[in-house]
C-alpha cells in the first residue's frame, strides 16, 4: 500500500530512535506489515480499529507478535476513545475524513501523543461534506432499495459522507485544543505503484481510486490528499 510506504517514511525521519505506534482506523494491521517489512524500528504497535470483524482478523494474523509483546489490536472509536497510555506517533491515515467531528478526532489523537499525530486526509481551501447515498445496489448492510434512497422531501435515508476540511479550520482547532502544538503541512507523495498493479490484476472496487493527470480521483472528485503534522507539547 503506498501510503504506508509514505507514512514508514516520515516516521523513520522523525523518530529518535524506536517508537511506540498508535494506529488509528488500522483494519487488518496492513501498515504493521509494510512496517515490518520495511525494518521501522517499533518498540510496539497498537492498532484502533471500529469493526470487530477486522479486530478479530487482526488478532488471528499477528497472533505471533501480539503474544510476543510487540502488537496489540483494539476495538474501539477514535470519537470515544480515551488511550490509557501515550505514543511517540498516532497516526491516522485514510480514516479522518470519515469521522462525523474533526474536534473530537483531533482532541482524541492529541491526546494520545507524546510526541507528534500524523493524518492523511482531505485538506483543502474551503471546508466540504460529501454525501453518498448508500443502497442495497452497492452496500450489503444497506436496507434501502435504490428506488427508496431519497423520501418525499428530497432528503437522503441511508448514506456515509467524506469530510473535506480547510487548512485554517485544522490550524484553529489544532490551536484551540493545544496552545502550543506545532503544525506542518507535508505532501502526500503516495507511491502509486499499488493502483498499477491492481489494474494490472483486474481488481474491481466501489469507487476504486483512479489517476488523472496525476491527480488521484474517486468517483467525480479529485481527491485533496495532504499530510498534517502536529508536534504536541506533551513530549
């Protein structure tokens, strides 16, 4: 996955040597396995994760490092999430955008840093909700038929939605939660490589990401991908 190559990446150029890992929105653990592989030097990885079916497949992969002492896998949601301990990295990647308050995401993720919370997401210069209608045509855990999505008074009955947020909003809620956290605006640089070789292998996703003109699109938006760094004072 390229954005766990780009994330090893800047741990690896901030870490003072190993680190404690706090993965935010980790399904399977698929970045502990381009970490592994990528020899980042982790004291231990705890992954957060909201599906229970994903936890438990989790728990079953790295059964081997969770009984050695080196992973641990927890259920839970970051919006309600209140970490017994601190990390020298929370990372969330691909998952901010999802969370209904960018608030309570970001006091959470501060929170359990010690040392810096690294997000990939969308960041813009306006501040956006996309909503997605969700049916029994394209999600199995929806009960609408695709008839039905939308009630007598246009409104929408079963959907998700992706939230795009402003840099000035990210930097004001970043100040409002911590005074003196320290932010950085990275480039994304994902390393595409991935997406080739799913083309390659004809594999099919709902609003598979595409290249245009080296932009990443899903669906008929453009995708804003950006790093956001912040530095806490609880070092």
């Amino acid at each position: 996955m390229g954005c766990a190559l780009r994330a090893a990446e800047l741990i690896r150029a901030l870490a003072v040597g190993s680190a404690s890992v706090l993965d935010v929105g980790c399904a399977t653990g698929h970045f502990l396995r381009t970490f592994t592989r990528e020899r980042l030097p982790l004291s231990k990885y705890v992954g957060l994760e909201i599906d229970p079916g994903m936890v438990a497949a989790a728990r079953d992969v790295w059964a081997g490092e969770i009984t050695a002492g080196g992973a641990e896998f927890i259920n839970g949601d970051l919006e309600t999430f209140e970490s017994a301990r601190k990390y020298d990295f929370v990372i969330c990647v691909n998952a901010f955008m999802y969370f209904a308050s960018a608030k309570m995401a970001l006091k959470n993720l501060m929170a359990a840093a010690r040392g810096r919370v690294l997000v990939r997401s969308y960041f813009a210069d306006a501040n956006y909700r996309i909503v997605r209608a969700q049916t029994t045509l394209n999600h199995d855990k929806s009960a609408v038929e695709e008839i039905d999505v939308f009630d007598e008074s246009g409104d929408m009955l079963c959907y998700d939605f992706w939230n795009i947020y402003s840099q000035t909003y990210i930097e004001a809620v970043v100040a409002k939660i911590d005074g003196s956290a320290k932010i950085e605006w990275l480039d994304d640089k994902n390393v595409l490589s991935s997406m080739a070789k799913e083309r390659e292998l004809s594999v099919k996703k709902r609003g598979a990401t595409e290249l245009l003109d080296g932009h990443e699109v899903s669906y008929p938006f453009i995708l804003p991908w950006k790093y956001l760094s912040i530095s806490v004072s609880d070092a």
